[in-house]
C-alpha cells in the first residue's frame, strides 16, 4: 500500500469483479445498438480500458477532456470547460459516457447536456467506476455505477491528487498532508 493512502477502500480484486458486471449490463443494455463509448480523460483510463475488453457488443471509443471542478485535496467551484471535444459522429447514436467517479456531478451532466445540445444522440447515459452520493451539488446520478463509495478523498485506478497516484491498483482514503 503506497504510504499516502490511509486504507485501501476497493481493492484490485473486488474492482476486477465490478468491472465485469459493467460490462455485462452493458453488453445486455446496448444489444443491436450503435454504442459510442465516451471516455472523460484523464481519469477514466483505468476504468475504461478494462471495462471495455468486457464489452461483447460492437462499439466506438472516443475521449474528450474536460476540466475538472476539482483542484488538489480542496474543491474549486469552477464551471467544467470542454479542453477536447469528441472525434466520433454521434448524431442518432447512443451515447455512454465512461468516468471513474462521480462527485459533485458539475463535470458529468455539463458533458451529458453539451453531447445532446451539440450533436443529437440518440441517447447519452453515464458509467463510473464510483459513485459519492453525499459529494452532490447538483441533483444528478450516473445510469449505471460500480461501486458507492463514502465521501471521503480517494485516489487511486483514475482518482487523482494533482494528477498523482491515478495508477494504483485499487481505491483508497487520501491521508491528508502526506504530499
């Protein structure tokens, strides 16, 4: 365990587990379905690089980048931006945004809303490897999540501290001041 995690919350294994349950509802969910799965960068790569090798149906893979309404251990109340748009044309496609948590929900249904507005879907729903309902701004809740997870400031497998430890193999409780 990496010396700034207070104690690990979901391990490698139990992460493993709920990845492929994910895949599986989508697989049954987007049956005879044109999918375009829209990764949100940087975070989701952990998350959305192994969910997608559970995926059995066909589908696109594209990413966007937006910022974040996060900075470091303390939350900014920034409106999210769009920095990368998507490649892909989604118009009459259904569309599954893939995150590695949902939080405050500002970046999640910014995105969500700005894919409808822009390019008329078919459908847009969301995915996220975690899910912290008592982090909520905004009412918002992800269509599909793989864990609930206490409010509390994680990292690790796409959860980050200034972009650090996104690559530890499982989910754990930041221990604050241990930069």
């Amino acid at each position: 365990m990496d010396r700034r995690v207070e104690k690990i919350l979901i391990t490698r294994e139990e992460i493993q587990k709920g990845i492929i349950k994910a895949g599986e509802w989508i697989s049954n969910q987007y049956k005879d379905k044109e999918l375009v799965l829209v990764g949100l960068l940087k975070g989701c790569l952990p998350f959305y690089g192994q969910l997608a090798s559970y995926i059995t149906v066909d589908c696109i893979f594209d990413t966007m980048l937006v910022t974040s309404s996060w900075k470091g251990d303390t939350r900014t109340h920034i409106q999210p931006k769009i920095k990368l748009d998507i490649t892909e044309n989604i118009t009459g496609k259904h569309v599954l945004i893939v995150d590695e948590i949902v939080d405050s929900a500002l970046t999640l249904k910014h995105v969500k809303d700005y894919l409808i507005s822009k390019y008329n879907p078919a459908s847009v729903e969301t995915i996220t490897l975690l899910d912290k309902p008592e982090g909520r701004e905004i009412d918002f809740d992800p269509t599909y999540s793989c864990f609930s997870v206490e409010n509390k400031f994680l990292v690790g497998y796409g959860c980050d501290i200034d972009g650090k430890l996104r690559n530890l193999p499982y989910v754990g409780i930041y221990k604050q001041n241990s930069k």
